[in-house]
C-alpha cells in the first residue's frame, strides 16, 4: 500500500500578520507530535528567479508589472517538483504564502483584475487548507512600522486585503480565517486544530490542482 500523502497547508495574511513566526511555531509542533512536516515560503528567494523578485522588492531594481507578477508566479511553479515529491513522501509543508498573496499584491495595483492574476497559477498543486490571518490596519500599526520593501504600506495593504476578500469568496478553496489580534498561543492553538484536520482528510485523497 502506498505510504499517506502529506498534506499542503498555506498561510496568508497582509504584512505583521505573524505568519511567519506561526508557520515556524506549527512545524515544530507537528514534528514534535511525530507528523514530518517542513516549512516553505514564496517567493522563495534563494533561486535564480527569486533574486530577481528579492531585488525588486528590495527596490535595486525596476521590474515591469505584469513580468513581476509572472516572475512570482514562475517561482512557485519552479518548485513544485520538489513540493509533490515531499507531500507523496508524507511530509506535510507548511508555506508561508502562495498564489493567493501573488493575486491579492498585483490586482491591488491599477489595471490589474483578479482573473489576469490567477491565470498564471492555474493548476499549481491545490492547498489541503488555507488559513488567512486577519488582522485590522489598526492592530496591525500597533504592532510598528512598515519596513522598507515595495508595498509595505497601510494604504496599499488596505487594497491588498480587499482583494483577499475577494478571493476568500471562493468556497473551492477550504479557505479559514484565524483572528491574529489573539495572542501568539491562542492563534497557534486555533492553527494546530485546522492543520491537524487537514492533515486526517488530506492524506485519503488525491492532491488537488489549484483554480481548475
Ligand atoms: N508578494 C508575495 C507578491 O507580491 N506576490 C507573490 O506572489 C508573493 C508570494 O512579496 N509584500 C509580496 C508580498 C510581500 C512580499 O513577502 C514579500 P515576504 O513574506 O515579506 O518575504
């Protein structure tokens, strides 16, 4: 019999949300309960294409809109070899955004529609479970200053969370918001009762493939 799939679980949220202390909190708890689970992030800037991006979010470089966005985009799909690989050897990955910030960043520029932005991810593997960490621009300036990057900034993340708005309408995607102004506890505790669940029905059935 063919060992059980692990599954694919992705964090999203607008920026100090804490997804990435909480992505790291949920792996070490999944290991430690004995479940193999690794974490992942995107963009991914250690490859050729994610120095690209890296630069360009770092504003040493100028890229064009839609090639950016299809840069991110190439950069997901770069690794998805290595991402079906781990999940068929039952390692559940725990990634620290996905396609769903890619659409949610770009459509909140002029110009851009949400349908534009998800073509170029269209059937990249389908997350098991996506949780989106709310939390209000108010709660979110308390917890400092935006940093230096290409759009850290509260107007743009206000545009930024509307469109996920938009997306979180989508019941083909097992979407779950999770309240972030909690403490750190109590938003890993409500992160580690979703994730747990997916990791029980993900591993009877077949991967998925996102937005097809
Ligand atoms: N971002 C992230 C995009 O614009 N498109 C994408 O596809 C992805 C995955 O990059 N402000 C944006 C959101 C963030 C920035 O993220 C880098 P991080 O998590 O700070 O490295």
């Amino acid at each position: 019999m063919a060992s059980k799939r692990g599954a694919l679980i992705v964090l999203e949220g607008v920026d100090k949300a804490g997804k990435t202390t909480q992505c790291k909190r949920l792996v070490q708890a999944l290991q430690q309960s004995g479940r193999p689970a690794e974490v992942m992030r995107f963009p991914d800037r250690t490859t050729t294409i994610g120095q690209l991006i890296s630069s360009y979010l770092e504003k040493k470089s100028d890229l064009e809109d839609h090639t950016v966005h299809l840069l991110f985009s190439a950069n997901r799909w770069e690794l998805v070899p290595t991402m079906k690989k781990k999940l068929e050897q039952g390692i559940t990955l725990v990634v620290d955004r996905y396609a769903f910030s890619g659409v949610a960043f770009t459509s909140a520029k002029p110009g851009f529609c949400l349908d534009w932005c998800m073509k170029p991810d269209v059937g990249l593997p389908k997350p098991d479970l996506v949780m989106f960490l709310k939390l209000s621009p108010a709660d979110a300036a308390l917890r400092g200053q935006f940093g230096e990057e290409r759009y850290e900034t509260s107007a743009f993340q206000k545009v930024v969370q509307q469109r996920f708005d938009e997306l979180m309408k989508d019941t083909s995607v097992n979407w779950q918001v999770i309240d972030a102004s909690q403490n750190i506890d109590g938003v890993h505790n409500n992160i580690m009762d979703h994730s747990l669940n997916a990791i029980n029905t993900a591993q009877n059935l077949p991967l998925g493939e996102l937005w097809k």
